[in-house]
C-alpha cells in the first residue's frame, strides 16, 4: 500500500478509475446496486457493474464489474484488480505526475535552446518501450521541428538487471547520416544500453550524438560512454540504487501507464 502522504497524484488517479458523484447513493444495501455506464463511466469500460464495499480512503468506492456482457475470452479493461495490484507492488512514490512535468519542461527548453543553434536537422530517437512517455512529453515540449523515431533494444527480459549484451531487435527508419541524434532514454543504469546506441549511431554517420535520459543511476555505472561531436547530456533526475517503475517503465510489462515514479517493493523481484 503506498503511504496516503507518499502522492496526490496517486489519489486522484485512483479517483479517475472510479470517480464518486455527489448525487450516487451510497446508503444500505448498496452492496452489488446496479448502474450502467451512462451514470458515471465511459466506454471501455463494461456497461454494467456494482458497488461493493467502501474503499480504504474517504470517499473511494471500490466497484466490481460484472462481466456478464462481455465475451468471456475479453480482457476486462480498468478492473479494480488491476488498480489494487499496481498499488500492492510499489513501495514508495518517488517523483508525481506534477514534479515529472516540470522537469520535463525545463529539459525541453534546455534541449531546444541548444539545439536552435546546432546548424544541423535533428532526430530524436526513444528507446523502446521504456522511454515512450518520456519521448512523447519531451518533443511535445520542445516544440521544435524535428524528426522522430524509436530504436528497440533488448537486453533485459524480465529481470531487473542487464545481461550486458544489447541487441537491436528494431532500428530506426530516420536516415540519421549528418543529423545530430538526440538519444531518449527512460533509465541508465549500467550504461551498456547507451554505450553500444552511441556507437551504432556514430556507424550510421551521425553528425552528434547527444544522450537526454529521462533517469539516471550513476552509481551503477559499469561502462562509460563517450558522446559524439557536440553532443550533449541531458538527465531529468538522478535516481537511487532501487528498481523504479512507472512514467513508461516497467518491471515485467507491468506499471509502465503510471503516471508517476515509484519504487517497486524488492519482494517483488528477488
Ligand atoms: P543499462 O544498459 O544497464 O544502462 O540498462 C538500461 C535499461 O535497463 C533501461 O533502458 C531500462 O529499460 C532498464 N532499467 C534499468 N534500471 C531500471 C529500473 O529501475 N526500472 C526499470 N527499468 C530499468
């Protein structure tokens, strides 16, 4: 359970999933009242659902949707037991949706500052899945023209420590020759990821390589790597020695849509 004071975020998104109006009633016997989706809940979620037991907050209502309506091979979208899961796994919240956003734009301006002068095109290019949120914000924020694109590497599966062999299993589409490539990571840990992205960069023929890492652990840095041309570094925060998820980042395919960082609790994977 993360600490009621560990995030506001935190509370109002549990409220979106399941948003209680004023006029609902909450009285006895609400336990499994119907209502259907016009009331209070838009589509994807099922059509029908029911009220079961008050929440651990004020004002929370926690609901179970009847899947009476659904196909039985759907997944069911939004269900609570996703919410609690997430919930039950983390430990505590490091940064919240507002802190993350106002690094994020002060990066943006940062970025976009320099790169007004750089004399070259530019390509962004995230790094698949991990840094997906992060690439979107940025170059929203940044408000410049420039191209982008995803790369995909694997070097992790589903453990939470590098195998320190990357691999590309999909390369950018953007003809990075003469451009100065922007590289979007969401975490650099052991620096292997961003080590070998580098160099396949420079091999395409990039005029500058610079590296804007949404995370960074420096104290677990194993390979330092060299930036190309007058590239430059960029980082959102430091970030301590523990398995974070969230804003895109993952442990399993799991948390990647939260909107804020937390740590996940070490049970979890060890
Ligand atoms: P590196 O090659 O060891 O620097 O690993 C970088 C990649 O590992 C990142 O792009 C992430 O996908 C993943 N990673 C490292 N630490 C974490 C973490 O705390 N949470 C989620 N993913 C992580």
């Amino acid at each position: 359970m993360v600490p009621a004071s560990a995030s506001a975020t935190a509370t109002r998104w549990w409220r979106r999933l399941a948003p209680v109006p004023q006029a609902m009633p909450l009285s006895p016997p609400a336990s499994r009242r119907r209502f259907h989706v016009g009331d209070w809940c838009r589509p994807p979620f099922p059509t029908s659902f029911a009220v079961t037991d008050l929440g651990p907050r004020r004002g929370q209502v926690l609901i179970s949707f009847l899947t009476s309506r659904a196909p039985s091979s759907a997944p069911l979208r939004g269900t609570p037991t996703v919410a609690r899961s997430w919930e039950e796994d983390l430990e505590r919240i490091l940064w919240t949706e507002d802190e993350i956003a106002a690094r994020v734009s002060e990066i943006a301006a940062e970025i976009s500052e320099d790169i007004k002068g750089c004399g070259a095109e530019v390509a962004v290019v995230g790094v698949a899945t991990g840094a997906f949120v992060f690439l979107a914000d940025l170059v929203r924020r940044m408000g410049l023209p420039v191209a982008v694109d995803l790369i995909r590497v694997e070097s992790y599966g589903s453990r939470t420590e590098s195998n320190g062999a990357p691999a590309i299993v999909s390369d950018v589409r953007v003809d990075v020759e003469g451009k100065h490539v922007i590289l979007v990571e969401d975490i650099v840990d052991t620096g292997n990821t961003l080590s070998f992205l580098i160099s396949h960069m420079k091999s395409k023929g990039a005029r500058a390589v610079s590296v804007c890492t949404f995370l960074d652990k420096p104290g677990r840095r194993k390979v330092q790597f060299e930036l190309v041309g007058d590239g430059k570094f960029y980082r959102g925060f430091v970030c301590p020695d523990c398995f974070v998820v969230g804003y895109g980042m993952d442990f399993s395919e799991r948390c990647r849509y939260l909107p804020f960082v937390a740590v996940l609790k070490p049970e979890k994977y060890t």
